[in-house]
C-alpha cells in the first residue's frame, strides 16, 4: 500500500494507490477518512482504516491525478531528525572515522517540500549537495524508549528523503556548522509516497540517486551502521518523538563532497529513488537575494506517473 497527498502546496487530497483487478494502479482517494496524512492520522489508526476501506471497496477513484503536483506523503512534521555520517563509506569520503554513536542533528520543518518540486540553490552557495536517504515516519510517541523492540514498534512507515546540503555553509572555517549548511528553503524533499512498516522490509533496500542522468550513489540499507531500532532507540533518549515526525537515517557516498563530482548548478536535474519507495526528481534553479516568490512560482508540476 503506497499512501500520498496530491494538489496544490496547502490543498493536497490524501490517496493511496493500489492494483486494481485488472492489474492497473488507481490512486483512490481517502477523504473519507482522513483529510491529512499527519500524526493525528497515523497515530489514530487511519493506516488500518485505510487498509479496509479499500479492501471493503468503499474508496473511490480520484479523477485526474495523474495530473496532479505531488506533494509531500506526510504533512509537515513537527520535527525532521537527521542521522549523519550512518554509512562508513559516505564517512570515509567526509575525511571523517565511522561514528561509534550516532551522530543526530536537526533541520527546521519547513525545508519540507514535494518529491518534485523545483529545488532553488541559495544565492551564494557554491557547494551545494545531494543526499539520497531513507526516512523513517514515527507512528507513536515515544520517549526513552526501554528497548529495541519497543522503538521499532513506534515506526509507522518510511519514505524516500533527499537531504539538500550547503557544504561550504555546513564544514570549513569558524562560520561551517551543521545547522546553516542543512536548513535552506525546500532542501529537505520527501516522497513521493508512504509505505507503512508493515508492507516492506527496510532493511535491505537499495538507494541510488543520479545527477543529470548520470549515477551518483548506489548502496543498500544493509549498510547503514545504526539500524532503525537503533537509530529511533538512540534518539528517543534525548527528545520526544511524535506522530509524524521524520527521522532520516544518512546517506551513502557519492556525493559531491567527495571531490568526485561537482556540486549542483541552475539547470542540473537529480533524481533519487529507493526500491519500494519510488522516485524523486528535482530541477535546480538560482535563486536571487530578496526574490522569495521564487521559491512558490518554480514549482514543477510533475505528475504521478513519472513514478
């Protein structure tokens, strides 16, 4: 079962998407039993809700989606946890050792944005990167957490996430900190759709992204050096998760950091996928210092069949 939210920023309709007897995906929508995918949803029940309504036949289809923007599957959090440095390779390439605790930070929650939308590069940067990343979606609130078990049972499902970085903002000199290299406008993109926990394996999943059609990163999930119940273990002991909140797990290497590649430039495409989870594609433009209508006027209306 793959759940979104397609329309309009602030107008997006609830779906999911499933095969219908004929073999066909259908996006269905789910009005009817929720007008958000948010904490309140996941944390009510609204997945089994869902689930049966659409096994009972009751949802119906919703026309024209395909020509609807995407926006992202989970309505903004109320907080965007980060993971870094949660591949050894990813941390040799950052002149860094393997961490031996999770290294956890955070972004602010309106760095959200739709799997598709067009992604503005700062002003000034000069370094700016991509990250393909899994994302796990807390289903429950849950605070120190006592055991393994219980903080996987708080997972209420996982999306694709691209953790846009200003490296040049985020490392070197007095001014580099974590903080302003991870919090610009649209940099935290996420979908394009939910899968709930129960409905995949996200243990062993392959993620790869791709710049101007060209490969990037290709590893698995297999390889991160926390695992989920560690990750979302770990952070429960230093802030309360919520319903809804979004826990990003790391990136693999291939980025531009490495020296490999070059950063991103206006024009540049980058696509991020993780198997299961779908697609992402953004296109990058320069944005302009005191021009913020930028950032809602370039938004691409890319529809549900690019998936």
């Amino acid at each position: 079962m793959k759940i979104a939210q397609l329309g309009t920023p602030g107008n997006e309709i609830p779906v999911v998407f499933a095969t219908d007897s004929t073999g066909t995906e259908r996006a269905y929508d789910v009005r009817s039993v929720t007008t958000a995918v948010d904490g309140a949803f996941l944390a009510g029940g609204g997945i089994d809700a869902v689930r049966a309504a659409l096994a009972a036949g009751s949802l119906p289809e919703l026309p024209g989606a395909s020509d609807l923007r995407q926006g992202t599957p989970v309505a903004r959090p109320n907080n965007v946890v980060c993971i870094g440095m949660n591949y050894a390779a990813h941390a040799a390439e950052s002149g860094a050792q393997p961490p031996t605790i999770p290294v956890v930070f955070l972004k602010p929650t309106n760095t959200v944005a739709g799997p598709h939308d067009a992604a503005p590069i700062p002003p000034l940067s000069s370094q700016y990167d991509w990250e393909v990343e899994l994302g796990i979606v807390i289903g429950t609130e849950l605070s120190y957490a006592g055991s393994l078990e219980e903080a996987a049972a708080a997972v209420a499902g996982y999306v694709v996430a691209n953790d846009l970085s200003e490296r040049e903002y985020q490392i070197p000199g007095a001014a580099g900190q974590w903080t302003k290299g991870k919090s610009l406008p649209k940099s935290t993109p996420l979908g394009p759709w939910f899968v709930p926990a129960g409905d995949i394996d996200a243990s062993a999943l392959r993620l790869r992204s791709w710049v101007n059609g060209e490969p990037r990163q290709d590893s698995n999930t297999a390889d991160l050096i926390f695992d989920i119940p560690t990750i979302v273990h770990h952070v429960s002991q230093y802030m309360l998760l919520e319903p809804g909140d979004v826990i990003l797990t790391g990136t693999p290497e291939g980025v531009a950091l490495s020296g490999r590649f070059p950063y991103l430039a206006d024009g540049d495409v980058v696509e991020v996928e993780i198997e299961g989870l779908g697609r992402q594609r953004q296109e990058f433009f320069r944005t302009v210092p005191g021009a913020p209508a930028a950032l809602a006027t370039a938004a691409t209306t890319s529809t549900t069949q690019e998936q």
